[in-house]
C-alpha cells in the first residue's frame, strides 16, 4: 500500500518547533499501515526537519540559540542578501539539518522513541506556511 499526500503546516515564528502532532492529524491513512516507513519531505529551502526531544521546550530554544550562533546574520562574506539578512543563514541551516526523515510505521503508528518528535526548524523571521510531502508505504492492517 502506497500513500503520498501533500499537507501544509501552520505558520509559525523563527525557531524549532514541535509538529509531530500536526502532521499526524493531517495523515490519517497511517492508521490504515501495519507495518512501514513514512517519509516526510519538505518543499522548501530555508526550513528544515529534524527529530529530537518532544518533551522540554528548553531543548528547542536551545537549538535555536546555538544554530544562530553557529550561522551568524549579516556575515560580511555572504552574497545572496537581497531577501534579508536571515535569507541565506536560513539556506546554509536548513542544508545543515536537511529536508527529509524517515520513520517507522507499526500498527498505525509512527514508531517513534518515548521522547522523540518531529520538529519543523524555521530559519526565517517570516517563513509562512510550510508544505511537506508525506509518503507512507507497507502492509496494510
């Protein structure tokens, strides 16, 4: 069974934030898998996905904090600044963190660890809506 689907994600200001729930919420086919992968793409070049801790918002700000001191605004070397200074600290952080996972799927589950969640990583003051495609392929239940 072959599910692929293109689902967007609310808004959301700068910074790393947990999406997990609303991604579920908009795949309710994976209900329908017994066993299998989903993975999740998103569409864009200044946000990025990862999975990391799902539990203390403490970790998420930290992210945020590090990756920005990490890959400064307003480097003097950057060339790419005509959408603003977050622009291309935005490309080079989503690079580093990347556009896809892959996750197990058991009994319709996605079959994440206890403290484990998706988090949307924005890289732009004002990034928008973001789209994901989402493909979940297995047995069916």
């Amino acid at each position: 069974m072959w599910i692929q689907k293109t689902i967007t994600l609310k808004p959301r200001p700068r910074g790393f934030h947990l999406v997990t729930r609303e991604i579920v919420d908009q795949l309710p086919e994976l209900r329908e898998l017994a066993v299998g992968l989903v993975h999740v793409f998103i569409l864009h070049t200044s946000a990025a996905l990862t999975l990391n801790e799902n539990a203390s918002p403490d970790v998420r700000g930290d992210f945020e904090r590090h990756f920005n001191t990490m890959v400064p605004e307003n480097a003097p070397y950057y060339r790419h600044t005509l959408e603003g200074p977050d622009d291309m600290p935005a490309h080079i952080k989503a690079s580093l963190l990347g556009s896809g996972l892959t996750i197990p799927v058991a009994d319709g589950r996605l079959k994440l660890g206890t403290w484990q969640g998706i988090y949307l990583c924005e890289h732009r003051n004002h990034g928008g809506a973001r789209s994901l495609v989402v493909t979940a392929f297995g047995e069916a239940a």
